[in-house]
C-alpha cells in the first residue's frame, strides 16, 4: 500500500512540475494560432458543425465550444442563422461571402 501511496504522490508532483514548465514556457510563446472564419468550434477547419453550432447557440442549446467573432462570417457584426446558412453555402461550394476559411485577428 505504501508503495502505492509513492507512486501517486511522484506522479502528483511530477504532473504539478511539468504544467509549471509548460505555463512558464508557455510566457514566451509569441505565435498565435488564428482561427479562420467560419471555424467556429475552432477545430481547425470549417464543417457542418460549425454551422450547427451556430444554430445551437440562437436556439440557447449547450455548445461545447463557440468564437463569436469566427461565427460572424457575413460580417455585419452579429450572429444569425445567415451565418449559419453562409457556412452550408460554402460546404456546398456555392456563392458566400469572402473569406471563409480564412485567417482572421
């Protein structure tokens, strides 16, 4: 039991030392991963879930993950279902506003 007990305090303190390294590296990290337009749970790439999770959010459903300023893709600064139907629009390679699936600040 006892050597149990010092496996689980080693793996503690090891965990503890390891996230201090990754958080105080992590300071000097200056690249950004940008989101694109339209990837909205921030996967990134921009899918059919995207879109609905733009629908679960108007609908005030549970969304794991949501970036507003990636959900605005026809950029008229709020979030509706066009933005929604935008992204299907772009799935299905037919006429959409520029820059899905790119980059954005």
């Amino acid at each position: 039991m006892r050597v149990i007990k010092r496996i689980a305090v080693c793996l503690i303190l090891f965990v503890v030392i390891i996230s201090n390294v990754i958080s105080v590296g992590a300071g000097r990290i200056t690249t950004v991963i940008p989101y694109l337009l339209g990837d909205v749970d921030g996967d990134g790439s921009v899918s059919i879930i995207d879109a609905t999770c733009i629908q679960r959010h108007l609908a005030e459903l549970p969304v794991l993950s949501y970036n507003e300023s990636a959900a605005d893709t026809d950029g008229d600064g709020s979030v509706t279902i066009i933005d929604a139907t935008c992204i299907q629009q772009w799935l299905a390679s037919l006429p959409c506003p520029d820059g899905i699936g790119e980059p954005i600040e």
